[in-house]
C-alpha cells in the first residue's frame, strides 16, 4: 500500500469545499475550502476560538457539517459516521487527551486495530485458531506501535497512570494503529516545552516518511513553521490565507489577527 | 401527523358522545394535574443535575403516607366526611407534609447523590434505584402490603351540572333527553390546588434570587459557581421544592381516590417521567403540559379502548417520545450521546 | 490447552501461575464448591432439596452473567431484563404445552427441550435487537429508562393477553418437563422412580431429582464462563471497554458503536431468554406475574454486589444475593419467631391493631425490598467496585494519583 502511496504522492487526498457549520445561529466555520495533498504535512493555525477543531470534527463525522462537501481520496465523506470515516483512512487525535484510561496503554493500541480485525463474535467467543493468530498479530503490531512513538516501557500500565507527554504520543500510537493514510493531529504539541516539541516534529517527519498524509492544528506558530510544507490560516471560522510557511509568514492579514490591529 | 389523526379521533369521539368526551376529559385533567405535580420534581432535578431521580415516584408516594398519620393528629380518621371545619387543618396538614417530605428529599440528596455527583454516569442512576426501593421498602414495612383507607375530606358534591351539547350533530338522536355532565367539586379543587401550586412554582423561579440560582446552575454548574452561586444550596433547594409538589401530589391523590399503597409510586413514577418526557426534560412547562397530556390520553384509553391497556400505551408513548423526538413537546435540552 | 495438560511440566507452570491469580482461586473454590455440594447437602439434610435451591440459584448465576455483559463490560444500564427473561419462559411455555390449542392456531406443540432452550434464547435476543437498534444511541440514562419501560410492557402484554395467546392471567401450566440423561443424577442420585424404556434400547431418563438439574447447571454455568471470558478478552471484550469508557473516542478509533452495543445487549437478552426458559421449564408454570420490576432489579443487585465487569465476582454477588433473598430472608419470619419464643419476647408475635403492629413474622416478611434496596446504596457509596472488583472498576473508582502501575494482562492465565 505504501508504495502505491508514495506513487501517488502529491494528488489530492483530502478536498474541502464550502465547507460551513453553524451552532444555533453562531458560524464556528464559516465556507471554507482547501485541499490536502498525499504525502504532505499540512497545518491549520489560526488564534483560539478560530474554529480549528470544529473542522477537525466535521471531517472526521463527529457531526456533519452544515453547508459543504468533504472528499477524501475522490469520495465524498460528508456526513459519514466517525467510525466510518476511520475505516475508510481518517484518523485523529484529541486537543484534549481522550485515551481510553482504565486500559492499559497497550490495549488503548490494540483497539485501534478494531476495524481492521476480522474476528467475529463466534470466532471471538469459541477463541478459534484464527481469532488467536489475529491476536497474536495484533499484539505484535500495537508493540512495534508503541515502539515506534518511543514509549514501549509504558505498554502494561493504566493509560491514565502515563506522563503527560507519553498520553499525547499514545493516542498516535492508537491512531496509527488505524493504519491511516491520513492523520489529524489536534494540537500534539500543546502543553510541551520546546525541547518536547523539537522531539514531537521528528515524530511527525517520522510518521510522514512511512507515507501517512499529517494534518495538524497548532496554536503556536513557530512550532509549525518548521515541520509543514503548506499552511491555512483560520480566523472567526474564516480561512484568511493559505500558502507556503513563508508566503504565510509573510501575510498582512495572518499578522493583524495573531497580534491584533495595532500591529 | 399522529397528533393530527388523534385529534381527528377527539372530535369524532365528541361528535358521537359529547357527555361522555367531556366526562373522560375532565377526568383526564384532573389525573393529568395529579401527574404534572409529580413530573414537575422530575423535570426540576434532571434539569439540574441531569439525574433521573428514580426516588422521585415514591416521595410521590410518602407524602400520602405521611399526610394520613398527621390529619390523625387531629382526630381525623378514614371513615371522617368533608366539613368546613376541616379545610384549614387540611391546609395545614398540606404545608406539613410538603415540607416533611421537601427534608426526606434533601436528605436523599445529601446522603445518597451528593458523594457520587462526579462518579460515572452509572453510579448515581443506580444509587437512585436503590433509594427508591428503600423508600418502598420502608413504606411496606410501615404499613404493609394493605390499600391504606384515607379520609374523604372532599366534598362528593357536584360543582358544576351542565345539559350536555348533545344532538348538535345529530349522531346520537337515539337518546331523547340530554345527557347531564357532572363535574365534582373534588375535580376542581384537585384542578385548582394544582394550578395554584404551578404558578407559586412559576414566580418563584422566574422572580426570586434562589430561582435565577436554579436557572443559572441548570445552565450550566460551573459558570454558576464562578458566579458565586451555591451550588449545593440550590441543588438542595431544587430538591426540596420538587418533593414538597410530589408530597402535595401524594396528598392530592389520596385524598382524591381515598386510597393509596406503599407501591404506588413505581408506575405512578413512571407515568409521570413519560410526561416530562413528553412536555421536554428540564422544562417546567413542558412537564405541567406533558402530565396534562398524559392524563387525558390515559382517560380517553380507558373509557374507548381498555384500561388494562392504558400502562402499556403510556410507557410505549415514554419509548417512542425518546426515539423520535428525545427533546419532547417544547424541547429544551437534547438527551442525546 | 489440551497440550498442556499433557505435559505435566507445563501443567505445573500452569497451576503455579493460577494459584497466584485470585480469579483463579475463586473459579477453583468454586468448583470444589459445586462438587461437592450435593452429597454434602443430602447427608446432612437426608433429602435433596437443597440441591434443588442450588439449582434453581444457578439460573441467577446465569442471568446475572449475562446482565453483567451489558451493564458490566459495555456500561449500559439494562432495567428490563426480566422482559426477556419472560420472553423466554413465553417461548418455551407455549411451544412445549397444550397451552396453543386454545389458541387461534387450535394445534398444541410439544417441541423438545434443548431445541427450545436455543430457540428462547434466540428469541429474546430478537426482542432485544428490536428493542435496542433504535434505543442504543439514546445516552445512558434515557437507556436505562427506555428498557426500565419496555420491561414493564411485556409483562402486561402477557397478562392481557391479547388474541387468546398467552392464557393471560391463568398463566401456562402442564408445561412439559425436560428430559435429561440419568447419568447426570450422579452417584449421590436418590430418585429413580421415572425411568423410561426407549425400545430395545435401555435409556433411562430421570424427570424428578433435582440433582439432575443441578449438574446440568453447573455444566451450562462452567461452559458460560468460559465463553463469556473469551469475549471479555476479545476485540470485541475491548471495543465494550472502550465505548464504556469514551464513545466519542471508541468511535473515532473505528467502533462502530452502535453495533458493538447491540451486540452486548443482545448476548445479555440471549442470557436472559435462555434463564426464561429452563425457568419455565423446572417450573412447569408459566405466569405473568414472575416478571416484574423485582426481577430485574434483583439481577442488578447481584451484578453490583458481586463488582460490575468482573465474572467470578458476579458469581459470588449472585448467590449470595439468590441465598439472602430465597433462603434468609424466607426462612426468617419463622426464625425470628422462634427466637423471640426463647429470648422471652412472645409479645411480639402478636398483630396489635392499635398500633398498627403486624406481628412479628408478618413484620419480619416484609424486609426484601429494602434489604435490595440498601445493598444497592451502601455498595455504590461505600464499595463500588463490589465485593470481588475486576481490576479495571478498582482503578476507575480509586482516588487520583493511585499507585497500581501494572495492569493485568487477562491473557496471562488462558493461552
């Protein structure tokens, strides 16, 4: 699949277009369009209250947007239900940390291998040859998993008992385990010190180079600047601009709402 | 849709029978205000903490247990006939026991809700059933499995007697004489007791400092304590004012049908939840609308189709009204995910 | 499993390993438990009808396991469950009695006992889809009030009995009796007075001792324990946990949630239909009445007293709860009286009309409620984890910052 991927890199994997919600009469996302292409790591920055997540959770069918279309990989996802939109290659993680925190962390890795099990109730229930060798699988996989994120140590305790910053790059571990080819990351970097965000965008660069499509929303500029190769800027649920980290940089209005008018 | 071909029905019901549509109508109101006091705590606590209060039925039900031994307190007894000499002992005996009962419900809170206020969801719910089944169990202990006789202090005299508007359609040309309709001066004081209490409920929320506490708190908990608002007192006060209508409620209802049991509650509960379920969880007027609602369609299920029935229409009513519109009649909050 | 009986090494690996697992050890004294019950009970009492209460709390076991697969492992809150539990004895009542020939369909049926005890079970868990596809996605409390309704329902339907089905109140009786092989009855076997000729061949069949009864419950309660801990450790045991736990999050992760729910629902209404129908069954009677509310909150209690998510605890919780409420508290009004009779108090005994005092035993009698109804209080306040926790429950209800770092891997003791 990952060569195939890699063929493809640069076409459109994600494609938004008008895309608009309103909560009882308040315009969180105001007609937004962009596209995401395969192979990338993407960025949507914007100050707080922007209307970040909510996009997020208009993609991902945490509720359907209510004007716009969004495509993923040329089919139209809008409205599809959360857990189908993760089986068709859309995984994410939360702004605020939702592992599951009375399992350990590696169950939390092993249900994101839920949808891409084959097991069946009865399968499940008489424990068949083929529901252990799964298992066994599954179990191999959520290891190299927690590996790969760098926190292996931590893969029989509590989700609930891990550093803060091991509970951020579980819930990767746990999303990847989706095998995406497209990952929404909801502020990864949020409440870590700069040395812990130099270390997070090596893991996206890492994550980008196994040929998952990144798409990430940060607060902090700086951190973005780096790690992505393009960048849509969102204010009051309006996108204001979209470019290059330079070009973004660079953009009167992207400066006005970060610092404001007087700037 | 349904409402339209149900009141279609109405009105053929009328124009076949008016004396017996409006009979079963008025008895449909007055058990309908019966239930709407009863709903009105249920509404008042979901609204506020977002608990199904699953006690609520049998408080209902011990303000008619309480309410029996005080009016003995003042030599009142079951086989007692209405005199004028007993309405303000009953007015007192009602104050009591609204206030008896407002305690019990606090202490409930305090003792049963408080501690498990952020436990997960499920604990509170079964904690709730658990204090139901306590409050049943005392009961039935108490008194035991008997029907308690209560004293008719109401009058049996007739109200109201109206020539019934029959013939009009011409449907019903078989009877020669008009029909007489009977409404009891029971029927109106259950009806205007119920009215009373609903308005003193109603001013008191929308006027006084604690109601824009309730209302504030029910919005939402945290903003209302950044706010200042105590928020244990109004959970309290939420608690006692919704015990003290159902006591009322109990008082009502024993008095009315002279009869009540430790059981009572359960399916009284139940019906009274479907009907602020009907009018919309956590809005008080869709509770008073909702438990009239209900009241006349268990009326008019049990004079035209079968009173064994009218159980299981209500609570397939409670089962439909949470699928397919989980925000009742007026709606407030969404009861969804 | 079988290779590593065989290997006697292995074997003791294995045993060491169990005898450091508390579930092992509880699922251990169990069982001894269970062997040797019924001898123990007939010497002591000379009959077997100890044996045949056991029995009987075998079939609480059972529902008790399966409502702590929807209450315990997916975290919903299943107030009807005696609506399929009667659902199940309906089944097998009316498809194994004379009760349909007074019905629209003139015909009796006499279908056999194991077939039916499938049927029931698929039945209920029908019911249970039927109710639960449209009522699932409603949030926990509106659930448990949905089911607390539908629970309601059913037994009325039943009771009136609509199109001369049901026999209404009259209930079904002459329900047909199971037949079950005499080799169960076990050496300890004390009756042997219905035994039947199938032709030339000597195939005996005993329809009265309880003792039957009881070995075939122990046999269906090891078999569900075993299946039902596979799928507590299955994927499917983990998306529960998940949607329990976060649903927004399980979803997102690729559970489809609803599914995953009506599937716990179903497997615990399946429990509940299967219970109906060996109820039914041993019975011999079937009536609207042993349905209602107390039923399924009797379940629950088991289920919370035992510690919700957790099997042998939920085993534990069920017969203590089944012994305190069909045993203690039956036999209690006559021990109280007997031992007012000695402390002096003979005064009690007498009903007194002036203070309203029933009598003693009469007073005494009427404890159940609230006995169900503090032990669900006193437990979610004071030990919400339940008497015998899973580990997971005693994690979520410790305070912050607990110290347990390690989790159990449930793997461990079975592969």
């Amino acid at each position: 699949m990952s060569a195939q991927e890699s063929e493809r890199a640069g076409e459109t994997i994600l494609d938004l277009e008008g895309v608009t919600k309103r909560f009882l009469g308040l315009v969180a996302v105001d007609n937004v369009s962009f596209e995401v292409k395969r192979g990338e790591v993407f960025a949507l920055i914007g100050p707080n209250g922007a209307g970040k997540t909510t996009l997020f959770n208009c993609i991902t069918g945490m509720f359907p947007p209510s004007e716009g279309r969004v495509s993923f990989d040329g089919r139209d996802i809008t409205g599809y239900k959360p857990h189908r939109v993760a089986f068709l290659g859309i995984a994410r993680t939360f702004q605020n940390i939702r592992v599951f925190d009375y399992m350990s962390a590696l169950d939390n890795v092993r249900l994101g291998q839920h949808s891409r099990m084959h097991a069946q109730i009865w399968d499940a229930i008489l424990k068949t040859p083929k529901a252990r060798r799964e298992e066994a699988e599954v179990t191999e996989r959520a290891h190299e998993l927690l590996r790969f994120v760098g926190i292996e140590r931590y893969a029989n305790s509590f989700a609930r008992n891990l550093p803060y910053g091991a509970q951020r790059r579980l819930e990767i571990a746990r999303a990847l385990a989706t095998t995406p080819r497209l990952l929404l990351l909801d502020e990864p970097a949020a409440g870590f010190n700069p040395q812990e965000k130099v270390e997070l965008m090596k893991l996206v660069e890492k994550i980008r180079a196994q040929d998952v499509t990144v798409f990430l929303i940060e607060h902090d500029m700086r951190v973005v600047m780096g790690a992505s190769s393009r960048i849509v800027v969102l204010d009051h649920g309006i996108k204001i601009a979209e470019g290059t980290p330079q070009e973004v940089r660079s953009d009167a209005k992207v400066i006005e709402a970060y610092l404001g008018k007087s700037a | 849709m349904s409402g339209l071909l149900a009141i279609l029905w109405v009105i053929y019901l009328g124009a076949e029978d008016p004396a017996g549509l409006i009979a079963t109508l008025v008895i449909g109101i007055t058990d309908g205000a019966m239930f709407a006091l009863v709903a009105l705590g249920y509404t008042m606590v979901y609204g506020i903490i977002e608990l199904i209060n699953f006690a609520h039925g049998d408080v209902f039900t011990l303000g008619g247990f309480l309410g029996l031994p005080l009016l003995g307190l003042f030599g009142i007894t079951s086989g007692t006939k209405f005199a004028w000499v007993y309405v303000p002992i009953l007015v007192f005996v009602f104050v009591l026991v609204m206030g008896l009962n407002g305690l019990v419900n606090i202490t409930i809170e305090r003792v049963a809700y408080r501690p498990l206020r952020n436990a997960p969801r499920l604990a509170p719910l079964i904690t709730a059933i658990g204090m139901s089944f306590i409050l049943e169990g005392a009961m039935y202990l108490w008194r035991g499995p008997v029907s308690l006789r209560f004293p008719n202090l109401l009058p049996d005299t007739v109200a109201s007697r109206f020539t019934s508007p029959a013939g009009h359609f011409g449907l019903n040309s078989g009877s020669t004489a008009a029909p007489l309709i009977d409404i009891g001066v029971k029927d109106v004081a259950v009806v205007i007791s119920t009215v009373v209490l609903v308005i003193l409920l109603s001013v008191f929320i929308n006027r006084t400092k604690l109601g824009k506490a309730m209302r504030a708190t029910a919005q939402d908990r945290d903003a209302a304590q950044l706010m200042g608002i105590d928020i244990n007192r109004t959970i309290s006060a939420t608690f006692f004012i919704g015990a003290a209508l159902a006591g009322a409620g109990g008082m009502i209802w024993a008095l009315y049908f002279n009869s009540i049991r430790f059981d009572l509650g359960f399916t009284t509960g139940l019906i009274a939840f479907t009907a602020a379920v009907l009018g919309g969880i956590g809005n008080i007027e869709g509770a008073a609308l909702g438990g009239l609602l209900i009241g006349i369609i268990r009326a008019l299920n049990e004079r035209y189709l079968s009173a064994s029935w009218s159980d299981v229409v209500i609570f397939g009513i409670l089962i439909m009204v949470l699928v397919f519109r989980p925000t009742g009649l007026l709606g407030m909050r969404v009861p969804e995910k | 499993m079988i290779a590593t009986l065989r290997d006697p090494k292995r074997l003791r690996a294995k045993l060491r390993q169990w005898s450091r697992d508390p579930y092992m050890v509880v699922y251990g004294v169990l069982f001894v438990a269970a062997v040797i019950f019924p001898p123990l009970a007939s010497f002591a009492t000379g009959t077997s009808t100890l044996t045949g209460l056991a029995a009987d709390a075998g079939v609480w076991v059972l529902l008790a396991i399966g409502l702590n697969v929807v209450v315990g492992f997916a975290g919903l809150l299943d107030l009807g469950y005696a609506a399929f539990f009667a659902i199940g004895a309906y089944t097998y009542a009316l498809l194994a009695s004379a009760q349909l020939r007074s019905s629209p369909l003139h015909q009796a049926v006499h279908l056999p006992f194991w077939v039916l005890l499938f049927l029931a079970m698929f039945v209920a868990a029908s019911a249970g889809a039927i109710l639960g596809a449209p009522t699932l996605r409603l949030r926990g409390d509106y659930l448990a009030i949905v089911t607390l309704g539908f629970g309601e329902i059913v037994p009325r339907v039943f009771r009136n009995d609509p199109g001369h089905w049901t026999g209404g109140i009259n209930a079904i009786g002459g329900i047909d009796q199971p037949t079950i092989p005499v080799c169960l009855d076990g050496p300890w076997s004390q009756g042997d007075d219905f035994k039947l000729q199938f032709g030339a061949v000597n195939c005996s069949f005993s329809l009265s001792d309880p003792t039957a009864y009881y070995v075939l419950m122990v046999i269906l309660i090891i078999a569900c324990v075993i299946l039902v801990t596979n799928l507590q450790i299955s994927r499917l045991g983990r998306a529960w946990a998940a949607v329990r736990e976060d649903e927004v999050a399980a979803a997102a992760m690729g559970v489809n949630t609803r599914n995953i729910k009506l599937l716990a629902f179903g497997i615990g209404a399946a429990f509940s239909g299967f219970g109906g129908a060996y109820y039914g069954a041993k019975l011999s009677l079937v009536s609207p009445d042993n349905f209602d509310f107390t039923v399924s909150i009797t379940v629950l209690v088991m289920v919370v007293l035992g510690g919700m998510g957790n099997i042998p605890g939920v085993i534990l919780g069920a017969l203590a709860v089944y012994f305190l409420e069909f045993k203690f508290l039956t036999d209690l009004p006559r021990n109280a009286a007997a031992l007012a009779n000695q402390v002096g108090l003979q005064g009690l005994l007498a009903p007194n009309a002036a203070t309203s005092w029933p009598g003693l035993e009469d007073f005494v009698g009427r404890l159940n409620f609230l006995v169900l109804g503090l032990i669900l209080v006193l437990m979610m306040l004071l030990r919400p984890q339940g008497i015998l926790p899973s580990r997971v429950r005693a994690q979520e209800l410790k305070a912050e910052g607990a110290a347990d770092d390690t989790v159990f891997d449930a793997r461990a003791g079975q592969t």
